[in-house]
C-alpha cells in the first residue's frame, strides 16, 4: 500500500505548514510519500496550492517520493518533461497520473490501480484492500 502525505500533512490539516519544503521532507523523512501542489511561474517552480509560495529548484522536484500535482498548464509540461510522478486535475472523478495510478476523487469507485484520495471527506465506506494506495491528510492513521 502506497501511503500518500496530502502537502505533507500527516496527523490533519496544516494550513500555516503545507506544502513547505521542509515540511514536505519531514513528512518524506517518516517513511511517507507526498502529494505536492506545483507551480511554474515564469520558468520558476514553486510550491503551492492557491498561489506560488515556496520556491524550489528541479532538484527538489525529482524526488522519487513526491507526487506532482501540476497548478497550471506550464507546470504540467514542465514535470512531464522533468520525467516525475505527476498529474493535473481539479474535480474530476479520475485522472491518470504520469506514471499510471488512477487519482480517485472522493467517493468515487477504486480498482487495483487507483489512489484513494481523502477518503475521509467522504461517507463512503471503502475497502482499502481494492486500491494501489491512499493520500490523506490523515495519513498516519492507514500505516497499521
């Protein structure tokens, strides 16, 4: 089971934290996967999800442990071409990610390949054993 930090939260929601590098690496150095809000602004990259806050370098990006939501069409071309795990979508059911899991919205059916996204937003009641992976910012609760 893939474990997924949503912006590096691990234990609930952090608004004054998430999606800050080092708290991103906090969350990566606990063993955890991460699902990062990505910007490219004026050939910049940044990190953030309602505008560009932290500004990271390629480098940062090709972590093997991150998850790329791209935030704009320059940066959704920027990470396929940077070759990372990445993807782009805003309410849709699924979307297919770079490197072939199916991002699940909330509520919506799972298969083997897909990641269950806040599963705890959500009255559905899931069965974890039919999905790749979850990302939540719970997600320490689902490592037992």
């Amino acid at each position: 089971m893939i474990l997924i930090s949503h912006r590096g939260n691990i234990k609930g929601a952090n608004k004054m934290f998430e999606n800050s590098p080092g708290y991103i690496l906090k969350a990566i150095n606990q063993g955890y996967d991460v699902e990062v809000d990505v910007r490219l602004n004026l050939g910049k990259w940044f990190l953030g999800h309602d505008k560009a806050e932290y500004p990271i370098d390629d480098l940062f990006l090709k972590n093997d442990k991150l998850w790329c939501h791209a935030k704009n069409l320059d940066a959704l071309y920027g990470l396929l071409n940077l070759g990372v795990k990445c993807f782009w979508h805003q309410e849709d059911s699924y979307t297919l990610t770079s490197n072939g899991f199916v991002w699940t919205y909330p509520g919506f059916h799972l298969t083997d390949k897909s990641i269950c996204v806040m599963p705890e937003t959500t009255q559905t009641v899931y069965n974890f054993d039919k999905c790749a992976g979850i990302c939540s910012d719970y997600i320490e609760k689902y490592r037992t």
